[in-house]
C-alpha cells in the first residue's frame, strides 16, 4: 500500500470489512494483486491479506492491474526505473525483473 500512496494500513482495511461485514452493509473490493516490485513473498501476504478479509465470500473481490496515470507517484517511479511504457491514452509499464532471470518452463 506505500507503494501506491494508499495512506491506510492492512489493520484499518481489516477493521473496515469486519465492520461492514457486522451491520450487513454490501461492498465489493478492487485488488492489485502485481505491481513492478511484486515477489512471491509480497503476492503470498497479499493473498492472506484477502483470506483474511474475504475469505468467507461475503462480499466479490475484482482484481485489477495499477495505472501509473500521469502526476501520480508511482508514474514517476516507474520513469526513473526504465519501466514506464508512454502512452497518454493507455498508461502502462513493464516489470523490474531480476538480473538472470530466465521465464518459468510450462
């Protein structure tokens, strides 16, 4: 979350769903599960982060992919990294891959 400017912690988001949850008010949470510093270990917390707060299916989580829309800091980020792709109409990025890494066998 610091690395979209959130301004909340998972325990705030917690507390959010377990009180919506408790007075039967609908919701539906949008998720970004990959950014361009994702690892394993970063995916495996966020995947607790949503057993814990929407595992019981009480409400839909939609996952989306982040924007890096111009003026926001994560755009600036990923420009000073060399992953920004340019587009005005159609914001996007690579990933930051690790040196040698090689693609996954299917």
């Amino acid at each position: 979350m610091k690395v979209l400017n959130k301004r909340v912690t998972v325990d705030q988001n917690l507390v959010a769903v377990d009180l919506l949850t408790c007075y039967d008010v609908g919701m539906a949470v949008g998720f970004v599960l990959f950014d361009t510093g994702s690892t394993v270990a970063i995916v495996r917390g966020y995947w607790d982060f949503l057993h814990r707060g929407g595992g019981d299916g009480h409400f839909a989580i939609s996952f989306c992919k982040m924007l890096p829309y111009a003026g926001i800091l994560i755009e600036a980020r990923l420009r000073s990294e060399g992953c920004l792709a340019e587009s005005l109409a159609q914001p996007d990025y690579r990933f930051l891959d690790p040196p040698g890494l090689q693609p996954a066998r299917l």
